[in-house]
C-alpha cells in the first residue's frame, strides 16, 4: 500500500452492508462536515495533497473489517443536496459473500495506538479515525493473511478411471444412475442418490464394488400390495477393463 511514510490511513465505519456494497460497485465513498471540529473532507484533501490516502472499512456491528479502498481523487470542495462531500475510491481488497467474510475483532482485539494521553483500541476506532501507519500495515497484513485463509481451498484428489473416463465416454456414477433409474421405475421415484463405502471415502481400488445409498418414494400401487416396498436395491453393471 504505498510507502508508510508518505501513506495515511483511516476508519471508514459504514452503516450496513448495503451501503459498503453500494461502495463498492460506485467505487466512490463521502464524508459529512463537521460543525464544531474539523470536517474529515478537510483532513482528507489535506493528507491527499502530501500522499496516498486508504480507508479501512468496518461495518457497524459487524464486529470485523471488510475491505480496504485507496482514496484517487480529493473530496469535493463543495457537499452535494445531501450534504455529502464525495470522493472517488479504488477498491484495494474485499471479502467474498458480498464482504461478509471479513476480518474479525477477535484477531485485533489487542491491537491499540498512542494519540495524545491515551491508548485507543483499534476496535473501538470511530469514523474517520486516523491509524498510524505500521498498526495499518500490520492490520492490512492480517486482513490478507484472512483472506487467503478462507479462499485457498485443498486440491481434490483425482481418480481419472473413476470420475473421468475421456470425452464421449460415461463414468461408472453415470452408467449405474442410468440404471438405477431403470430400476427403480417399476418401484417408484428416486429423490436422491449418493456414493456410498469405500467410493464415498475415495478409499476403493479396481476390485471394489459400487454402493449407493438412495432415497426413494415408493407407487401408490406397491404400498397397498401385500408385499411392502425393498429396502435394499442390487443392480449388476459389467464394466470393460477400461473401466
């Protein structure tokens, strides 16, 4: 994010996810002035004028931080109708499940910074509270670490003669739901089908049969038989070698 020195960070609390979502998508952010201190717009121009400038966002009551945007243009002079002085932002990181899968509190919670006489939890920062620039690098870091700790997902196992048989041909899971299905016809009506032993636990070898549990409704026409609907359906399939 920029050389520290030169970088100044800050809190942009939102108050919902609909709002840091509507950011998102503009790529823009505001602020209110201030009556009685000085407004953050002002703080802004000024730090923008001397380097970059990113905003770290934490939704209220969210209890996390979901995102991290560079300021790339001054706020306006002037407010808008609403009384908003608005900025273009570009979007440096952001979490999956529209941002709600953020960083949480939890990981900062002994986070703090010096300002003036007293410690300030970096939890407890308000809007627009400026963070010295190593505590927002190391919080960035962790927000980083996070990210790539919910996104990386382990590679799966391959069983090329199991699950991908070439283009044109069919897997055993496709041959046997073919014929379950066949089966199964005169009985009633499969809800659901799922591997079952050592293919359900990728534990089966070539000499392993193929167990399927499978949840079906059974006809009208067989419940009021005198004979009650199986509980146990055997299908035999006959596989080529390549198989």
């Amino acid at each position: 994010c920029g050389c520290a020195e030169m970088s100044f960070y800050f809190v942009a609390k939102c108050v919902d996810f609909a709002a840091l979502n509507t950011s998102y998508n503009m790529c823009e952010w505001a602020s209110r002035r201030y009556e009685t201190t000085t407004s953050p717009h002002e703080i802004l121009q000024e730090c923008y004028s001397a380097g970059e400038v990113f905003l770290i966002f934490s939704v209220n009551e969210s209890k996390g931080w979901q995102g991290v945007a560079k300021v790339i243009s001054p706020p306006s002079e002037s407010p808008d109708k609403d009384g908003w002085h608005r900025f273009k932002i570009q979007w440096d990181m952001t979490f999956p499940d529209k941002h709600r899968n953020g960083l949480p509190f939890s990981e900062t919670a002994c986070m703090s910074f010096i300002k003036g006489d007293e410690t300030v939890l970096l939890n407890k920062c308000r809007n627009y509270t400026q963070i010295p620039a190593p505590l927002a690098v190391e919080l960035i870091d962790k927000m980083k670490g996070h990210y790539q700790s919910i996104t990386l997902l382990p590679a799966k196992p391959s069983k090329p003669a199991l699950f991908s048989l070439g283009d044109g041909e069919k897997s055993q899971f496709e041959v046997l739901w073919e014929k379950l299905n066949q089966v199964v016809k005169s009985q009633g009506r499969i809800l659901m089908a799922c591997p079952f032993g050592s293919q359900r636990y990728n534990l089966s070898n070539e000499s392993s049969d193929m167990d399927m549990f499978v949840v079906y409704m059974a006809s009208t026409k067989s419940h009021l038989s005198l004979t009650t609907p199986p509980l146990t359906i055997k299908v035999q399939l006959l596989f080529t070698s390549n198989h």
